[in-house]
C-alpha cells in the first residue's frame, strides 16, 4: 500500500531539491566558465572526480539548505 506523502513534507522536499538543483548548476558554470581558475585547478588535481565530488556535494547542500530554509520563513505568507 502507499501511502500519500504529508504536504509539509512533500513542500520541504520540493524546495531542497530546487536548491540542489541550483547548487549544482551553479558548481558547474563555476567549473565550466574556469572562474579564478577553478576548473583548471580541478582538471589539473591528482584526483579530480574527488575534488569535483566535494564542490557539487558542498554547493548541493548549502543551496539545498537555504532554499528550504527560505520556504519556510516564507511559508506563512502563502
């Protein structure tokens, strides 16, 4: 049986995965515009999957985190 998923939590769900989302596009443009040399200093590591791995996990869950933060201060405006 499944079980409809609860609003407040579908809400908070949606918003983080909005964050993500920008997150990583926004670690992406970084990396693929070469901002201050970020991408070359990526490419150019010992081990760059790790380092890229770090970037887009730190900017998933920074953005992940303040969009949904932004949702719920936002929420009783709705």
């Amino acid at each position: 049986m499944i079980q409809k998923i609860p609003p407040l939590i579908r809400f908070l769900a949606v918003h983080a995965i909005l964050g993500v989302v920008i997150g990583f596009a926004l670690a992406g443009a970084l990396i693929a515009f070469d901002v201050a040399g970020l991408g070359t200093l990526i490419a150019q590591a010992k081990n760059p999957v790790t380092a890229g791995m770090l970037l887009f996990f730190g900017f998933a869950v920074t953005f992940g985190s303040a969009v949904m933060g932004g949702a719920i201060l936002m929420y009783g405006e709705r």
